[in-house]
C-alpha cells in the first residue's frame, strides 16, 4: 500500500474500509499501521535483517553492504517505524504503567505510543 501522494509527497490517509464477507463498509479517517508505512526499502531491509535472524554479519553478506550501512538501514528503520530514542526516557516503571493503562482499556494504542514516545 503506497502511504505518500504520488503528485504531492504528503501522507496518504485511508478513508473506507469494506468487509468482502458480510458487505460492511465504514468510512472516516484511519490511519494505517506503523508497519504498513516503511518505505519499500526498509522494508526489503527488515525481511533481510529477519531472514538473517538479527546477525549483523549475514546481513552484510546477503545485501552485500558493509557494516556502517546496516547500522544506517537499522537507524532508519527505527524512525519509520516510530521506534526512536523517545521511549529510552521513561523508567521500566513508567512504562509499564502505560502498558498496564492500555491493557485495561484506559488508553488507546495511539495514546500508549504518544507516552511511550514522550
């Protein structure tokens, strides 16, 4: 699924969903999964690193890359993936709290990400 406007670059948002089964349609703005928003080479990248089972070694084999380039794929795919230095801040405490307020439903996923990434 493509997430950038092919004529303006800026971010895509979805705005119906429909069920092929029961025939249910809903329509608003939904925003896609993290996953969903990689760009096409992270993503190659992150099935490579997976493949290779997080062996930094095999990785450079396979993408026939050197070492520094690895290290900046993984950097990159932490950004796109929202998973940067941001959530480092919190104590484990903290963030299990906001785990534990997602759990029973007191906050959204979105929510928990937001604090997460404060």
């Amino acid at each position: 699924m493509i997430n950038k406007c092919p004529v303006c670059s800026e971010k895509l948002f979805v705005t119906a969903l429909h069920c092929e089964n029961c025939g249910t349609s809903l329509t608003g703005r939904f925003v896609p999964d993290t996953g969903c928003a990689v760009s096409q080479d992270i993503m190659d990248f992150i099935k490579v690193f997976i493949y290779a089972e997080g062996n930094i070694k095999q990785v450079e084999r396979l993408m026939n890359c050197s070492y520094p380039k690895v290290k900046n794929l993984l950097k990159r795919a932490k950004e796109e993936l929202h998973l940067g230095q941001g959530g480092d801040r919190l104590s484990q405490d903290e963030k299990t709290e906001v785990l534990e307020l997602l759990d029973k439903g007191e906050i959204t996923f979105e929510e928990a990400m937001k604090k997460l990434e404060e």
